[in-house]
C-alpha cells in the first residue's frame, strides 16, 4: 500500500490515473444521455456563430396566407383561389413551385386546381405520413407530385432534423419529403438528381455532395429516433428570412416576374391563427419559433446548397473519436491542475481548463465537424479539479515531511524557502538522493560525559539544550541546516538540500560555515559567564569543517525519517572536529578550535586569519591531507550572513 501511495504522488502517475477515472466516468454519462440536453442546446449555439456562404443568393421565395389573406378569401382557402394562384406563377416561370398546405378537404375549385396541377408538373402537393396522417388529393396520387411535411422534433421540442425520405418495408414503398420533392424539381434543369454515394451504400448525393444520413448516436444525440432518412439542419448558416410575398399580392398580380422567374417557390400560411410553428435553434433570430413553410423552406434552401456544391452537411465524427476527444480534455485538465503553485495560478488554469477546450470544439465545428462539447469541457473541468485536490493532499504531505525532516533544525523562515523550492529536491514525497557539492561541519564539546556524571539529571538537560538552542539559531542565521544532533555535538549543511552547484554558491557557502564557526564560538564565551553563574560547567568546542560532495537523502524506516548527508566529506570533517582532541583539552587556553580541509581554504580568500599546519595524518585516512586553524576573521571584513536562496 504504500509502494502504491508513493508511486501515486509522481505528477505523472497522478495525471494519468485521474485522466483515466475521469475520461471512463465522463463517458459513461454521456452515452447514458444524461447530457443529451445541453449538447443539442451547445449545438444550437455553435449554429448561431456559422456566417452566410459567400456569393450566394437564396433562389427560395415564400407565397404566405396571412391573416388578412384569411379574412379576404377566408378560411380554408378554396381550390379554386389557390388554382388562380398557381395559374398567375406560372406565368411567371418559376422551377418549381410546393404547396405546404392540405387539400385534404373536398373544397371549391377542385377540377380547376387538379387541371392546373395536370398541366404543371414542377407543382408538389403536401401529405402526413406519420401520426394522424392526411392523404393528397385523388388526382395526385399516381404521380410524383407529393411530399410528405412529418417533422421530428428533438426531446427538447426543437427542430434540428429534416426528414428527407421515408419507407414502407412491407411494400417497398417509399417516399420524399415536400422540400426534396420540390429541390429535386427544381435542380431538374440542371440534370442534378439523387443517387448512391460511393462511399456508404446506404447513403445518398445531390451532384457530388453527400448527404450522411443521421444516425441515432451522432454528436450530442443519444439513442435518437433514426427512422427513415434524415439530415442534420444547418439553417442557412443564419441567412435572413426568405424573400416573402402575400397570396393577395399573386392573385391581383403585384409581383414582378423577374422575382419569381426561375426560383423555388414555396406557398404556406403564415397566420396567427393556424397553429403550424415550431422552436428551431435560431431563437435570437426569430421571435422563439418560425412558421412551417418557413422552415420547410431553410431545408429546401439547404439542399441547394448541398447541390451548387456551396456549403456541406456536418461530418460527424466516429464513437471511438468522441471519446478521444473526452480524454484529451481530461487529460488538459489534469495537466493544468497539477501544475498548481498559487492562487492566481489557480484562476488562470480554472479559467483555461472551461476555455481551451470549448474554443477548440467550435473551431472544429466551425470547419464542419461537430464534436460533443460539453462532455470534453466537462471532463477537462472535472480532472482538473481531481488534480488540485491531490495538489492540495501532496502539498500537505510534503510540508508535513518537510517539517518533520527540517522543522526541527532550521526556523520557519528557512523551511517556508525550503517549501518553495521543494520541487528541486523531492521526489515521490520524500528527498531525493542526489549529489551535492556542500560544506559540512561537525561540533562537540570537551569533557561532555565527565559533565553529566557531575550535575543533576534535569540540569543537565537545561544545560545542553540551552547550549544546543543557541548554536543551532546561530546556525540557522548563516543559512546552515542542522540535521543531527549526537549528545553535545551537533551536524551542519551548508547548501543542502536545493542543490548549489555555482562557484559563487559553493564559495558562499564555505564562508557561511566559517563564519557560522565563529559565532558559535563568541556565543560559547557568554554562554560560559552564564553557566559559571549558575554553578555548571564551562566548556570548550572542537569545530571540523570540509567542503566537498556528499549523498545527501533521508534515512530511516517509513515511521521515522531523517533527512542527512553521507560521504568522505562528511567524514573528513568529523575527523578534523576530533583531530588530536586530548592535546586540544588539555593544553589550549582557546575556547574554540576551527580546522579546515584544504578544499574549504581554497574558498575563504582573505577574509580570514589562518595558520596552516601541514599535511596530518587523520584517524581513518590512508592520505594525509593539510589542515588549516582559523583563527579569527579579519578586524575590516564584515559577518556577511547568507540564508537559503
């Protein structure tokens, strides 16, 4: 288990393992339907950002029956009113003309209306096929001049489908739709008509545009009904209404030819008191929803298109891509929320992780192809938010390791740096081993066990922690890290553990430690006025300083760890604190004695007063290496103090 929590804390291993459970979890809800709704609602926004085809006039024109229509030539409108209608287009030469109203009443002017109907095959009567169905008149049924007006309405009662072409199995019927009837009409003329698409059998072309047939599971759409053959609507790419003329102004002949001569006409009622409307997604363009013949007309004016080759139906994109597309934006978001570091960082990767996935979706619409949006938005949302909540567990992970490793040895000054840099020299949630170049130095004071056989158990912890508050805070103020503490003795780091590996750094640190020796010796003579006042002993300190490479890591079991460096740097240096320590005892009147390894010298320059004694021989070493005492700082250099930077 904890092998597992380790290699869970990589960033890698994190962003992965949450873009997995997100991607899967988001999936699944999407082919549940549970975002069917707000897809088809994102779609018809994406809609609305589509601008007009270039160079193109629509050759749709509406004959509407309006209310005053109505009250003129009252309701129904005869067959013998109509039949002057078409008799006065005619004449005015248009491709084809559609009439999206029923003539499913034996009405007067029936045999005028069948004779001018007869004589114009470029006119195409309506029909309802599906729910409550409503049959053509008789003198039509034998010819191709029918269209079915069925529509099919979304769960949200919005019109975003056209259904082209329907059929009977049983008797392998079937039948087209009022505005590919009258298209199809109308593109007559130029020998364009339907045929197989070459790349799907079951799919059919205008020229050489494809139209797909929708399919129960394209884009948003969740288990849809797919009957027949239906196309996705693209309304016009937002095209302003079609050019609109009343039935009064055909009947008394208001109307120039050249309006109507050569286009696709389409006659419906337009009146408030006939109830054929419907909500499409242009609702910021309408008053919420648009007439039948208005919208009959958008999908007549979209196959045209298809046809002249000036725009194309949507490419809906596979199943498999889909999810890709939901991984990405998981995988986006878990990305941005591991990258965490403030709160301003936080806003900006909030606000990235809801924008650059969306932005990415419409612009891929907006080259035709629709992707389901809100199912990629929300997972980018959702990872990300996975991400900053195992950020915020990792943070509070390392900080608590943090202290447990520093806390103890440096202020919380330097372990609010150390926090900052933590980047630098941890690795899953512990130190990372590396390679340091570091000056180490190691402290003990003389006659420390004869001390405590000599005073009270508790005095003697009042003593040496005194003691041992008073060097570690020195240290700290030099920018050194204790990290261990051996009875009266005392380990520091100088350059541990965010790596230094810069001349100045290393130099920098030499000096630190150096000065920080010094210190600690000034703090031993007050320390020992202070304990003579109080009847306890007075010490002397052995001071080892090395600089060099070391290992530094933490150590210890997974209850208990400790950050520390290893290596012949740091042994060198405890064998300069405890190089011929009994002469040091009993001879010297100095409180203090500071020996140095040659690489240490090499990095004070002249800031110091130092007697070399020669190449010794240490306890350990097979080499004798030269030793050098500091003995006091020079009177005009200043204790330039450094903390972690």
């Amino acid at each position: 288990m904890r092998k597992l929590k380790q290699y869970f804390e990589h960033r890698a291993v994190a962003v992965l393992l949450i873009t997995i459970v997100v991607a899967i979890s988001v999936d699944l809800l999407r082919k549940s339907g549970l975002f069917e709704v707000y897809e088809l609602q994102t779609y018809d926004r994406l809609l609305e950002t589509q601008t007009r085809p270039h160079n193109y006039e629509s050759p749709v024109v509406l004959i509407t029956v309006n209310e005053s229509d109505l009250q003129r030539f009252q309701y129904p409108i005869s067959d013998a009113i109509l039949a002057i209608a078409l008799t006065n287009l005619e004449a005015m030469h248009p491709r084809s003309i559609g009439i999206d109203i029923f003539r499913d009443l034996q009405l007067d002017g029936r045999e005028k209306l069948a004779s001018v109907i007869s004589r114009n095959r470029n006119i195409v009567l309506i029909e309802k096929i599906l729910d409550d169905a409503i049959a053509a008149p008789a003198f039509v049924q034998s010819t191709d001049q029918i269209g079915f007006a069925d529509l099919k309405q979304d769960i949200d009662n919005i019109i975003r489908r056209s259904i082209l072409i329907l059929w009977d199995s049983e008797s392998n019927t079937h039948y087209f739709s009022l505005p590919l009837q009258v298209t199809l009409e109308f593109l007559r003329t130029e020998n364009i008509t339907l045929s197989p698409a070459p790349e799907n059998a079951d799919w059919i072309r205008l020229a050489d545009t494809t139209l797909p047939k929708f399919a129960s599971n394209d884009g948003g759409y969740r288990k849809a009904d797919d009957g027949g053959y239906q196309l996705l609507m693209d309304f016009g790419f937002g095209t302003n209404p079609f050019p609109q003329y009343t039935l009064a102004d055909i009947i008394d002949s208001k109307i120039m030819a050249e309006k109507i001569d050569g286009k696709l006409v389409l006659i419906g009622s337009t009146s408030a008191s006939i109830q054929d409307r419907y909500e499409i997604p242009y609702s910021s363009q309408y008053t919420g929803t648009i007439y039948g013949v208005e919208l009959q007309a958008h999908v007549a004016d979209q196959l045209v298109r298809h046809a002249w080759g000036i725009s194309k139906p949507l490419t809906i994109l596979s199943e498999g891509f889909e999810t890709f597309c939901i991984a990405i934006g998981a995988l986006l978001g878990a990305i941005l929320g591991s990258q965490i570091r403030s709160i301003t960082m936080l806003f900006m990767a909030a606000v990235a992780s809801l924008i650059i996935p969306a932005v990415t979706l419409a612009a891929i619409f907006k080259i035709g192809y629709w992707l389901p949006v809100v199912s990629p938005v929300l997972a980018c949302f959702t990872s990300f938010g996975a991400a900053i909540i195992w950020v915020l567990v990792k943070n509070h992970s390392e900080r608590r390791l943090i202290m447990q490793l520093f806390g103890t040895y440096v202020s919380s000054e330097v372990a609010n740096v150390l926090w900052e840099k933590r980047d630098q020299f941890l690795e899953g949630g512990r130190p990372r081993p590396e390679k340091l170049f570091v000056t180490v130095m190691i402290t003990d004071l003389k006659g420390y066990t004869s001390s405590m056989e000599q005073i009270d158990p508790a005095k003697i912890m009042d003593w040496i922690n005194s003691y041992m508050s008073a060097m570690t805070r020195i240290v700290e103020e030099h920018g050194g890290i204790v990290d261990d503490y051996a009875g009266d003795g005392l380990k520091a780091n100088f350059g541990v553990p965010v790596p230094c590996l810069d001349p100045e750094s290393v130099k920098r640190n030499a000096i630190n430690a150096v000065n920080c020796a010094l210190s600690m010796a000034k703090k031993l003579s007050s320390l020992n006025q202070h304990w003579a006042a109080l009847q306890l002993p007075t010490e002397q300190i052995r001071i080892g300083i090395c600089t060099g490479a070391v290992i530094a890591g933490s150590i210890g079991s997974s209850k208990r760890m400790a950050y520390t460096t290893i290596g012949n740097t740091v042994n060198t240096a405890g064998r300069l604190e405890s190089y011929q320590k009994d002469k040091f005892n009993e001879n010297s009147e100095h409180l203090s004695r500071i020996l140095i390894c040659e690489s240490t010298r090499q990095h004070l320059g002249s800031d110091f007063r130092i007697k070399c004694l020669g190449k010794q021989q240490l306890r350990g070493k097979y080499k004798p290496i030269k030793i050098y005492h500091v003995l006091h700082k020079n009177r005009d250099q200043p204790d330039n103090r450094t903390s972690i930077k």
